[in-house]
C-alpha cells in the first residue's frame, strides 16, 4: 500500500493533496473540513482570479491556534503567477522587475496564509506557450534564492510543457522537486512530461484527475474495476495515481468524498488494473 507521506528532497510530504481554486469564500470552512478529514498538504495560489489565499491562512490560523495541528504537521504550498495570470488584484507590484514581484508576492503570501515558510513554492505556469522567456528563467533564480534562504523548502512549477520542463531542469542550479499539470487521461494521463518527471526525479502532482475526465469516469472498464474493490470510480482513479507515483489533488467540496479519498490507502490495484486505466482514454 502508498504511504500518506512520502519524502521529496528529504522533506517529508503528503501524497494526497486538497487543492483550493475556486472555492471563493467557502476557502476557510472547506479548508477546515479538509483539515479534519485528514488532509495535511494544501495548496493555493497568490492569484486572486482563481485562489482566495487569505481564506486557507484563516483556517490555517483557527487551527493551529485551537491546538488541532502544529506548523508541522501541515505541508503549505503556494505559487508565483505572473501579472498576465492575473485580475485587477494584483499582489505585487506588477511594474517591477520579475524577481522583486516574486520577492514581493512570497511575502503576500506568508502574511495571506500566517506562516514564516512555505514547504513548496511554485512558479504559476511559463510566461510563454512554449520554451522558456526571460521572465521565466528571472523568476526561477528569485525562488532559488527564497530556497537557498530556507523561506521555500521546495520549489516547483505548475502547468508546464514537457519540453518547457526539459528546459528549466537544464537552466536550474536548484531543481524543480515538482511538475504540476491539469491530467488528462487521452494525453496518456500527462505520459510525456511524467517521464521527464521519472528521468530528472521530480514528483508529478496531476490535478482535475475527475473533473478533466469525465468521459473515463463513464467507461465500463473502469465500473468493472471499481465493482471487483468495492470502491466508487473517484476512488480507482485516486488510487491508481497513487501507484503511478503521482501526488493526486482534489478540491472536493462534498465532506462524504473528503472522507473517502483515504479509503484509497486501503486497497491495491493489480498491475493489468493500471495498465488498463493507463491507456483508457487514449
């Protein structure tokens, strides 16, 4: 069976992640609720368009001050988005240059979120479709350097290309501990940048693993499966990004799932079961 946690450059971190786009001002009660559950990795953004950052630093306070968590027992991950990712409420500002806008944005979100660190800092997508610009490679060595000051004790990057990965992974001097993309299964589940991830070690978190599928959610292959385990669909997909070697998110709303997403520890797909979902939608 996976672990709920697992080590990423010798820190530890969970292996099943609650995402929070999207949840405007329910962030605070359903970040509390995934607490309870038993998530212990969050992420957010400081990119107010799609992420209400303030909202998870509330639940975070409320909980470590009723003395429910500790710091450490919470893995916090944010990201850096660039102006163009951006409404009007910009957290930076957006006329300086790219290091002091994410030198800037960092401490945006260490007083967002009421913590001292940030255990992954992730660059917020490219600036660019493809390859890599100048703002790119800037904003990288701005967040080495929140590493290399022990502010981010990992740093990452999110929606990414396979070729943009192979890319930084060249320019880095320290590398990305994680590529997170929105997973779709007719890509082979994101097959080509989780084998960069493979050959440069760097942990592949696939997010709108239900929701970017729906199709496959449908598929009688996978109700076959599900039925022989006795678990829901959600369950086999979690599952089998688990045994990919994926960090899985999930941004559920429903408490009844948040409960359910860690009965995925408690059962075992086989082999041919993840080579079938594997190629399911291709």
């Amino acid at each position: 069976m996976t672990d709920r946690t697992r080590t990423v450059q010798g820190v530890p971190v969970p292996s099943f992640i609650y995402g929070t786009a999207w949840k405007e001002e329910l962030t605070a009660p359903l970040v509390a609720r995934a607490l309870r559950a038993g998530f212990r990795g969050i992420d957010t953004a400081n990119q107010r368009k799609h992420y209400h950052e303030e909202g998870v630093g509330v639940a975070l306070t409320r909980s470590f001050e009723r003395g429910e968590l500790s710091r450490d027992e919470v893995f916090v991950q944010t990201k850096y988005t660039f102006p163009a990712g951006q409404d009007h409420r910009i957290p930076y500002d957006p006329h300086a240059r790219v290091a002091e806008q994410v030198e800037q944005s960092f401490a945006s979100s260490l007083e967002h979120l009421g913590v001292e660190r940030i255990d992954s800092y992730v660059l917020h997508g490219p600036s660019v479709p493809s390859g890599l610009g100048d703002a790119d490679r800037d904003a990288w060595r701005a967040m080495e350097a929140l590493h290399e000051k022990g502010k981010a004790r990992l740093i990452g990057v999110s929606n990414v290309r396979p070729d943009q990965l192979d890319l930084l992974c060249n320019f880095a001097e320290v590398p990305p501990a994680f590529a997170q993309n929105r997973c779709f299964a007719r890509m082979g589940w994101d097959a080509e940048a989780r084998r960069i991830c493979d050959e440069r070690g760097i942990v592949y978190q696939g997010f709108s693993l239900l929701t970017a599928n729906p199709d496959v959610l449908g598929r009688p292959a996978l109700a076959d499966i599900a039925e022989r385990h006795g678990r829901t669909r959600p369950q086999v997909i979690f599952r089998f990004a688990l045994q990919l070697g994926m960090i899985p998110l999930t941004g559920t709303k429903n408490p009844r799932h948040m409960e359910q997403n860690f009965e995925v520890y408690e059962f075992e797909l086989t082999d041919e079961e993840v080579a079938a979902i594997e190629g399911i939608g291709t």
